[in-house]
C-alpha cells in the first residue's frame, strides 16, 4: 500500500486509535485505584506509588502521540483527495 492512498491513510489512522484505546483500557492503567496509602504505607510504597504514576502519564501521553498521528494521517488523507480533485482524478 501506498502512503499515498486515501483509504489506506485512514486505515492506519483508524489502527492508531484503536491501539490508544487499547493500551490506555490495560488494566495496569487502573491499578492506581489500589495502590493508596490505605494498602501500604512505607517509603517503598511511596516510590511504588510515584512510579506507577510517571508510567501511566507516560502510557496517557503515548496514546495521545497515537491519536494526534491519526490525525495527521486523516488530513493527509483528505489533502490527497483534495489535490486529486483539483487535478480531475488523476492518481
């Protein structure tokens, strides 16, 4: 396939989502939920906590760079469409 399908493009844009959603729907994303002071308190727990924390902002930020690469690859996509119209159709 070529980057300079259309539907392709979109095809890849429509994986990136679905990877952001999934890697962010993990359930390692949600084990904050049980890592309270509550649970276990100690410095090892808090420097458990902290770092659960930097690693699901980074998966959170990761996801994000995936949806925004989406869509780029939407509006590349539409831009190629847009140039093919303006040229009558022409690949």
């Amino acid at each position: 396939m070529s980057t300079h399908d259309p539907d392709h493009l979109r095809r890849r844009a429509r994986t990136l989502r679905t990877l952001a959603t999934t890697i962010e729907s993990t359930p390692a994303m949600a084990l904050d939920a049980h890592a309270g002071s509550d649970t276990w308190r100690t410095p090892r727990a808090d420097l458990c906590r902290w770092i659960l924390s930097t690693n699901q902002a980074q998966v959170h930020r990761a996801a994000e760079e995936l949806r925004w690469d989406a869509h780029r690859l939407e509006r590349r996509a539409a831009e190629i469409e847009l140039e093919r119209a303006a040229l009558g159709g022409v690949s």
